[in-house]
C-alpha cells in the first residue's frame, strides 16, 4: 500500500468523522432530521478527504523534496549563510526602527527582517563560489587536498559500463577513487538488457557482466548505491545532478554528457580521451609493422590497424591484403573520430 493511498484514507476518516460532528450540529438549527444530516455530512467530508488530501499533505511534501534535490549543497549552505548574515543585520537595525512612532516602530522592523534575509541570501547564493574558493584556499592544506582528491567518489555513466573497458583501466589502479554506480543506472542497464533489439539486449547484458565483474573484485572500490534524484526523469540530468551534490567527477564516454556536464561545471573523466592520451605516437619517417586488412577508399590503398585501434592508410598497399609487412609513416593526422596514420611500403 502506498503512502498516498494511507494519506488519503487517513483524511477521508478525519473528514468524515468531522462532517459527521458538523452535520449533527447543524441539523437542530435548521429543524432537519438528524441522521440524515449527519449521514450526508460525513459522506460529503469522507469524499473531500478522499479527494483533497493529498494536495494538502503528500504532493507539496513531495514538490519540496525534488526542488531541495535539484539545489547544490554548495548553494543551500551559501543560501543559509546569507540568511544568518541578512537576519543579523536586520536585528541590529530593528533596534532604532522600533523607536519610531506607530504604526513605523512596529511595521519596520518586521519589513527590515524580510528584506534583509533575502538580500543576504541573494547575495551569498550569487557569489558562492568565490566565497567558497576563498575558504578552501584559507582553511585547505595540500596535503590533505591531495588526499581528498585521491579518495573521492567518481560516477559511472551507462555509456563507459557497456564500453567494458572500465573494468581493465580500474584493475591498474589509474582510478584511485570509490567508483559508483547510482540505482538509476542500474535502471537503465537493466532496461537495454531487456530490450527486443538484439545487439541494444547484447549491449545491455555485456554492462550487466561488466558490473559482476567489478563487484566481485575485491582490490577494486566498487559499490552500487540505491541514491536518487527525485523530480527529474532524464538519466543524465540526474547524473550531473547527483555529481554537482556529491562533487565528484563523471567517467563516461557520451560525448553530450560530457560538453553539457562541462558547461554546468562538472568534472568529467572521459575513457575516449584518455585512450587517444596513450596510443603510441608516431612520426613521419618512423617504421612499423601492420597487417594490412582490406581495401582502402582511394585506389590502390590499403587499410591495416595497430594493436591500440589506430587505423593505418598504406599507400599502393593494395597488393599486400593479407600481409604483414614493414610501412614507413608518412603523414599522421588527428581527427574527431581519433588517430589516423597514413603510410606507404617500405622500400626492401
């Protein structure tokens, strides 16, 4: 049973029973049969509490609650902040306002608490983060930042899950940090393994493996927590929600949630850049080993890849499909869609 449907049962009672009350009350007064009176007023409140309960009670509750949820821990302490700061100095004007002939003395002081609570929460709300930049430089040491930097928590996004790659990189210790996975990520993954797409249902059960793997891997920090972001439906928004409150970084490879994660000032750890980070570098005039594999677009190349994902363009590579064999790098170009060698056949 939910807890609205309690509610609502709970104030259809109340409402009854005082309807009930009011009805027989009133029925003496207007000379109407008492019974019935009390019989009509008390289905007329059970129907109002029935019906009205819950605008009253549960959904303001509830409206409070996904408003606080969307508000950084940051801004609701600067938001508090301020209001103490607004409220003192309103204290210390109210003293000379309160001499003031009536109705002055008494309106004033009440007026001066209003609108000096909301100055100072303005205020410190606008300027949060230079205040909160000059108590972390105040009252922060290095030592410690560097140890609150190596243990905090970073967020796992759906896309780096399903990636698999997460798994690897965390085995070597490059993610110090507490890795997360919210329940509403669980949710998605659980989603796209049930899905009637064949290769979305494969995608979404390598994710769920992925999972298993981490968890049952005692030398990593892996915990999956029931936390939420109530009032917001999209899994991203959450995401960078739940980031901002709990001030970690997001590890994903969704290149949108990355540059709107960014634009809203979270820090965001993206497995793509990092893999093009570390691929080896060549440059031209350098030799290689590639298999070439296929084709290429323009006549007479051929197309091979390094060990790493790097696609190799060989020049008159053509004849050699299916060969190993030795290339010299010509030119190296760096694209959005990552690296791309071109060479051509080493000279025997």
């Amino acid at each position: 049973m939910s807890g609205e449907l309690i509610v609502r049962l709970i104030g259809m009672i109340v409402l009854m029973i005082s309807g009930g009350i009011l009805g027989l009350n009133l029925a003496p007064k207007v000379g109407g049969a008492v019974d019935l009176w009390g019989i009509v007023f008390a289905l007329v409140g059970a129907l109002a509490g029935l019906i009205i309960t819950p605008f009253i009670t549960t959904r303001p509750i509830r409206l409070f609650r996904s408003r606080i949820a969307l508000i950084s821990a940051q801004k609701m302490i600067s938001g508090i902040i301020g209001l103490v700061v607004g409220l003192t100095i309103a204290a210390l004007v109210a003293s000379p306002l309160s001499l003031l002939p009536k109705p002055f003395g008494q309106i004033l002081p009440f007026l001066g608490a209003l609108i000096f609570g909301y100055i100072g929460m303005a205020v410190f709300v606008m300027r949060q983060n230079d205040i909160f930049g000059i108590l972390r430089s105040r009252f922060s040491f290095g030592a410690d930042d560097s140890r609150d930097r190596s243990e905090r928590t970073v967020l796992l996004d759906t896309s780096v899950i399903i990636d698999g790659r997460i798994a690897d990189i965390a085995r070597t210790g490059f993610i110090t940090g507490s890795m997360l996975v919210p329940s509403f990520i669980l949710n998605e993954l659980q989603h796209i393994a049930d899905s009637s797409e064949s290769l979305r249902r494969q995608r979404g059960r390598r994710g769920l493996d992925i999972l298993n793997r981490l968890q049952k891997d005692t030398s990593i920090p892996f915990q999956i927590s029931d936390i939420d972001v109530e009032g917001v439906r999209e899994v991203d928004d959450k995401l960078i929600i739940l980031a901002k409150q709990l001030r970690c970084p997001i590890l994903t490879n969704d290149y949108n949630l990355n540059r709107v994660a960014e634009l809203q000032g979270v820090t965001v750890l993206n497995i793509n850049e990092l893999a093009n980070a570390v691929k080896a570098v060549y440059i031209p005039g350098e030799t290689m080993e590639v298999q070439v594999l296929q084709e290429g677009k323009e006549l007479g190349q051929g197309v091979g890849y390094l060990d790493d994902g790097t696609m190799v363009v060989i020049e008159e590579g053509k004849e050699y499909i299916g060969q190993l064999i030795p290339v010299v790098v010509t030119k190296v170009l760096q694209t959005a869609a990552g690296r791309m060698i071109f060479a051509r056949p080493e000279k025997m």
